[in-house]
C-alpha cells in the first residue's frame, strides 16, 4: 500500500490504519498535529528513501556550516536529533549541531554557505543520509 502512495502527486507522508486494513496519502510532511494512536501507524516519505551513506560518514566533524542559517533551536539533547529535525523542516538541507550548548542550526543549503573549523561542532548534509523529499 505505501508503494502505490507515492505515485500519488503531492504524498509526502502516510497513514495505515491497522484496523481497517488502508493507508491514507498526507500532503504535509508532520500533519496538523502529532497523536499517539496504537491502531495507526504514520510515516514521512523522506525516511523511505534509501540511505546513501552511514551517519559517520557523512558528519563532519569540526565543522560549522555557516551563512545559510535559516533557523536555530536551543536544547536539542543529541545530534541524531538534531538531523531527524531537520528531516521534518521544510527547506532544511543540512545541519550543523554544537555538543556543547546543544543547539541545532538548520541550513538552507546542503553544504552552508560557507564552512568554518570550529571545535565541538559537528555538520551533515541530510542528502548524504538519503533523506530527501520524493
């Protein structure tokens, strides 16, 4: 059922009920709201794609992408985090995460406008993960 969603133009996320045997295509990556039911199960089409590259591989670490900040967020506790939510922010192509104060920037470039070496940073490009948008 999740194969035949995304043929459907504007799917970027599912819903499959268990009850009633269905999946329903969404066209916000989030929903309106999140609601824990134990009858249904949602997923956002980006995790689906297939994973180009380890997060090891892909994290730079040391590095701080800088001059395409379009949003920060204090106290975001790990750095998988920090990835996962710019996996679920429109326009968030990469991320770059300080261990130290725990905040998470998200880029509108995959790369940052430009890079800096900065200790206690850490830097990805969502890309490399294969978390793009079908």
């Amino acid at each position: 059922a999740v194969v035949s969603t995304q043929s459907t133009g504007d799917c970027v996320a599912v819903t499959y009920n268990k009850a009633d045997k269905n999946c329903y295509p969404k066209n916000k990556r989030n929903g309106d709201q999140v609601i824990a039911y134990s009858d249904v199960v949602s997923v956002n089409m980006m995790c689906l794609s297939a994973n180009r590259g380890e997060m090891g591989r892909c994290t730079k670490e040391g590095i701080r992408f800088t001059d395409s900040v379009f949003e920060t967020a204090p106290n975001i506790a790990t750095f998988d985090l920090c990835v996962a939510r710019c996996a679920n922010l429109d326009g968030c192509e990469a991320v770059s995460y300080d261990t130290n104060s725990r905040t998470c920037e998200a880029h509108n470039k995959r790369l940052g406008g430009s890079r800096t070496t900065q200790s206690g940073w850490k830097s990805l490009n969502i890309y490399c993960q294969g978390l793009q948008h079908f």
